[in-house]
C-alpha cells in the first residue's frame, strides 16, 4: 500500500471537515492549495485526478490529495455519492512510503525530563485505496457534527476525535503490511535481539533461534526495520546506555558500557558518539545536569 509519512511534531492540524452526497453529474472543480485534502467515499463514486494520475474513489475508499499538487474531478458523478472531506495542514512536509517498507518493531526514544524540546517520532496514513471503515465512519461523523456545531466546550473533543480518526487511519496501514514468512520473522528476530541485547551477541546466536541463514534474516530486518541485526543490537544498547547516563551519576562510563554488554569502553565511547554526535561524558553533562 502507499503511504505518506509525517514526522510529528508538529501535529496535523485540522482546518475544515464535511459531508454531503454529490449527484449524478456533479464533478470536483480544478484546484490547487497548500493542505491535505483527504476525500472519504462511503457510498457511489468520485472521480479524481491529482499530478495526472486519475483514482475512481469507489465505496469504503479513500484519497489523500497533496499540497501543492493540482487536483481536479476528470468526469462526473454517475450515483448519489456520498462523502466525508477534511483539509489538513502540515508543515513538515511528508515523504511516499510502501507500507511493507515501515519498520514497524523499530523502538523509538521517549523523552526525559531533561529534555526541552520533543523528539521527531514518524506517522502513517494511507495514500489511497480500499479501506475497512466501520471505526473510521463513527470518527469522521462524529468530527463532522462538533465541527458543524463547534463551541469553546467542544474544542477539545473535535481534536479528539481528529486524532482518532489518524490514529484509525494509521491502524489500518499497520493492518494492510503483507503479514509474509519475512515481515514475521523480521519482528520476531526484533523481539528476540532486544531480550538479549546486553548478552554478548554473535549472528550465529540468531541463526540457531531461528534456523535460518543469517543473511537470510539480516535481509529481513533491512526491510521491515530498517536495520540489520547488527545495527539493531547496536541501537538498543546506545538507547539503553542513556537511559543510564541521564539516571545515574554512581556508575561510569566503563560500567555502563559493561553493563550495555560492550566489554570495550574505548568502542563503547566511539560508538555512542556516532548514534549521537557528543561523547558518553558529554551527554551526561547535557542530561544529569552536573559537571
């Protein structure tokens, strides 16, 4: 499936919703603008073309249309159609994905109370095509009526159920990931490396657990993670070696990097500061808030 991928934050905005049923004969106008236009069929057919690609938006069928890129209707109605709209905006922009490509297991970092500003975390909504939309038509209706009717009281409530209604969408792009022999074992090898990432690691120890050939899983996980298995382990202990640095000021940097399981120090130290850019010391400084 297609994808577009958003990094938050910031957060979509939401600028306008609505709904109606179009009859036969009625055709979308040419326009171009500067938000998502995403276009929700419930019943009949809208006929759309975007960048000159023309979709036939079918029942239970979804069109995310970009910024930027001149929209119009190529032919009209030929049923009542009935339909949801919102625009959206986003300022980040947003880049095409295949949802098979999203590494799905990949463990993002959380916040500290440290930290002063948030951390860049990836989300998914369908480009387009058939979509299981029984949860999504109790948000967008519900969206749709605050929206029509909206107060200070339901301000909140209409982000709400903005949110949820993304939050459906990304579900669905979840859903839709080709649940094949690699994706599974990609996830499983994840699960596996991240139970045993302080243990001393060898990609022999994966091809035992799993009875594949390593380069066999090492091509799974560039896939659907976006890392080899190396790289992985690499990852987890970076992420847990700072968890460890910005909670404790007892232990040094030779016994985190020991119980990280890196036995090398002088590696550990080198290797922290390709994930991040500033030595083990350094970031404790930044994080601990002490000299």
């Amino acid at each position: 499936m297609d994808c577009i991928q958003w990094q938050v934050p910031p957060m979509p905005q939401l600028v306008t919703a609505g709904y109606g049923t179009w009859r036969p004969g009625m055709q979308h106008f040419r326009r171009c603008f500067d938000l998502y236009d995403i276009i929700f069929v419930k019943t009949g057919c809208l006929y759309m073309m975007e960048g000159g690609i023309e979709y036939a938006i079918g029942p239970n069928r979804l069109l995310v249309l970009e910024p930027g890129k001149v929209h119009e209707g190529y032919r009209p109605c030929e049923d009542n159609t009935e339909l949801y709209w919102i625009h959206v905006k986003h300022d980040s922009g947003h880049r095409a994905v295949d949802s098979e490509d999203i590494p799905w297991p990949l463990v993002l970092r959380k916040g500290t109370d440290k930290d002063e500003q948030p951390g860049k975390q990836p989300v998914y909504i369908p480009k387009s095509g058939a979509f299981r939309m029984d949860e999504a038509w109790t948000a967008l209706d519900r969206l749709v009526k605050l929206h029509d009717r909206l107060t200070i009281d339901a301000v909140w409530r209409l982000q709400g159920a903005f949110i949820q209604l993304l939050s459906v969408m990304q579900q669905f792009v979840r859903g839709s990931a080709a649940d094949t022999r690699s994706s599974r074992l990609a996830a499983e090898a994840a699960a596996f490396l991240r139970d045993a990432a302080c243990e001393p690691f060898g990609i022999e120890t994966l091809e035992r657990a799993f009875h594949f050939h390593p380069d066999y899983i090492a091509r799974c996980m560039k896939r659907h993670i976006g890392m080899s298995p190396v790289e992985y382990v690499r990852h987890i202990r970076v992420d847990r070696a700072r968890r460890l640095l910005e909670q404790s000021s007892e232990l040094s940097v030779r016994q985190i990097a020991e119980a990280v399981g890196i036995a090398d120090s002088n590696y550990f130290c080198r290797l922290f500061r390709k994930e991040t850019g500033m030595s083990p010391a350094a970031y404790r400084r930044l994080h601990a808030g002490y000299a």
